[in-house]
C-alpha cells in the first residue's frame, strides 16, 4: 500500500496536516480524543504503520499526547512563554521577584525535588568558573513543575568559596532566589550569555519530565558573571520542548 499517494508528500504528512487543521479549526478542542489508529486506516486507506506515523508527528509537534491505554488526545497544556530577556532583568531578582515568575504569571508553578550540595567541580563547570581542578562547588538540582505539569530541570552550580554559609546554601534562597542572595554577597549577576541546543532526552529525563514518545527537549545553559567579568553561577536547564515558547525581545 502506497504511503506518499499521488503527491511527493508522504502520505503520513498529509494525514497529520489534515488533523493539525482539524484542531486550529477546533474541530478537536483540548483534551479530545483524536482518531485512533484504526479509523485513520479506514478514512485514509493506509496501513497501520502510516496512521501510527501520523499521530506520531503531532505528538511530536507538542499538538498532541499519548495516554497508555486510551488513545491519543489534544495537549491541554498550555506552552510557557519564556521571555529570555525580560526575566533576568535585575528589575525582577533585585525587587524580591524569582526569575520563573514571570514565565509562569498567574499559573501555578511548582519546585518540586530540590537537591542542595557540595560536589567537586566538573571539568567543564570548573573551567567556566575559575576553579581549580578538584575545587568544591555548590549544586542546586530542582524541577519545576507548572499547573501540575513537569516542564523543566535546572542544575546550578556556584563557587563553594563563595557561597558558603549563605542562603544560596538551602533548599529556599528566599526572595529573589540565587540572583538576590549572590547581590547581597556582592556577587549580583551584571551580565547574562545563554547557550541553547537541542536533543533529544534520555530515559531519565523523559521520566522526570513525563515527556511524549518523541518528544526532544531543548538544553539552555545559562552563565551569570558579575561585576569584573566573574562568572559566579553555571545554570544547565533542560526543557520539555513541547511546552516552552522562548521569546527573545531586544531593541535594534
């Protein structure tokens, strides 16, 4: 049985085009239930794997998600918009404001399995940090969790010299979060660099971020430096794609 039908585009894509217009057109409102397997082989007469293609590149889109059991359905979630610029604005940290605040507005968020230690430096942190080899830093591990969502990991990791004894040291910085507490130790963050990329995520990670079948996440690594082009905190971030728009709004 064909898979491409009469035009070059494989049959599967015209398929998932088909249903992607379905659900703008709101023929399939949040949380329905779209065609199974077994209906699209009947509307479309394709083979199983075809149909099962299909879906799969709706959930891998972020459009839709499978439940075990019962089928594949509309995302009800909707994306966060993370404002790359906006949120690590001084103006927020420095007035008491957690940068994942303004991402998550109004809505519920969540940080949930927070880990606080002191591990020696990986190679790469270590390098970016100014550390000697063997030196000590301070790992923050914590997810954040957003209307009962899973959409982001964050590990941080800080000079032990400089954050010993100080709240950065808890589970709860307090206002303000990490960015607050390193300002009052003179260490407040004057310039950001991220870098971002893509892949997709291990078993670990498709767990803790109850991720889709198919599902890649995006990494952001985020360096804080203060004044004297110190860096002072290393932030590898590893995000549910499908949930997340980043947004990025400069002047010219």
């Amino acid at each position: 049985m064909s898979t491409t039908g009469g035009g070059r585009q494989p049959k599967y894509r015209r398929i998932a085009d088909t249903l992607r217009e379905a659900i703008r057109a709101g023929e399939y409102g949040p949380g329905a239930r779209l065609p199974g397997e077994n209906d699209l082989m009947a509307a479309h007469g394709v083979a199983r794997m075809t149909a099962r293609q299909a879906l799969g590149v709706l959930q891998s889109e972020g459009i839709a998600e499978s439940r075990k059991g019962a089928g594949v359905f509309v995302r009800s979630f909707r994306p966060v918009r993370r404002r790359g610029v906006q949120r690590l604005s001084g103006e927020v940290w420095g007035g008491g404001r957690s940068v994942w605040a303004v991402d998550a507005g109004d809505r519920e968020l969540v940080v949930d399995r927070v880990r606080v230690g002191e591990e020696v430096a990986p190679e790469r942190i270590a390098r970016v940090l100014g550390i000697e080899a063997g030196g000590a830093v301070c790992v923050r591990e914590r997810r954040f969790v957003l209307d009962g969502k899973p959409v982001l990991l964050a590990t941080s990791f800080l000079p032990s010299a400089l954050v010993a004894g100080s709240a950065v040291t808890r589970e709860d910085t307090g206002p303000g979060g990490i960015y607050a507490r390193l300002g009052e130790l003179g260490a407040g963050p004057v310039r950001f660099r991220e870098e971002i990329r893509s892949r997709m995520p291990s078993q670990e990670e498709t767990e803790l971020l109850s991720l889709s079948a198919g599902t890649p996440v995006v990494l952001v690594c985020r360096t804080a430096f203060a004044e004297g082009e110190r860096a002072v905190e290393v932030n590898e971030m590893v995000l549910d794609s499908a949930s997340y728009v980043l947004e990025y709004d400069f002047d010219a």
